[in-house]
C-alpha cells in the first residue's frame, strides 16, 4: 500500500497555495478536479500535497518531509525570498531545516548538506 496524498485543511487558500507555489517552488498538478478555492493538487511524485479550504484548519500539528539534493541550496534559495531562517548545520554530510506556511503547516527539508 503507498500513500496517494497528504491533506492540509487551510483556512487562507490563495495566500497558503502561493506559498507552497511561489515560495517552496511546488509545481501545481496539470489535473485539477475541484475548483481552486476549494481543493488544490501539487504534482509532488508518488505522493500529492493537497490543500482543501476549511474552516478549522490543521493548525501546524503535523511535518512534510521534502528530501532534497542539497539542503543548503534550497536554504539559500528561501533565504533569498525573506524567510528568516536558523543558521544550517552540517552534520556529516547531511543536514535538515524546518519552515512553516502561513497556516503554521511545518515543512522540513533534509538531505546532503
């Protein structure tokens, strides 16, 4: 059994859909089933990240694991767009850092330093 999708239940869909889109660099998913205001895909691989508007959203109580080529990379790259970042911290090769969205849904990104 794989998992298809994760569902983030948000409150603020434009402003969370920009972030995982303009921020992290998610590219939407070309099959849109539902309108955008109420359901949003990313094309993630294996695994959708799905946002669907709520009243009550998730409220930060869960993490989404991106594993990326070089952490540092993608740590300069969020640097540059304002987020205030900790310094990162290279531990044998290999690193991760937190953010979080708008919502306070945590993102971590780990991989080779």
């Amino acid at each position: 059994m794989e998992i298809g999708n994760i569902i983030l239940f948000v409150k603020d869909m434009k402003g969370v859909t920009a972030f995982y889109r303009d921020v992290v660099g998610l590219q939407p998913d070309e099959e849109q089933s539902f309108p955008a205001h109420r359901f949003f895909r990313f094309n993630t691989g294996q695994c959708k990240l799905c946002l669907h508007s709520a009243s009550k959203p998730n409220g930060g109580r869960q993490k989404i694991g991106f594993p990326v080529e070089s952490v540092k990379a993608v740590h300069d790259a969020l640097k540059k767009k304002g987020l205030r970042l900790r310094p990162l911290k290279n531990e044998d090769g290999l690193a991760c850092f937190d953010i979080s969205d708008p919502e306070g849904n945590r993102l971590q990104f780990g991989g080779h330093y």
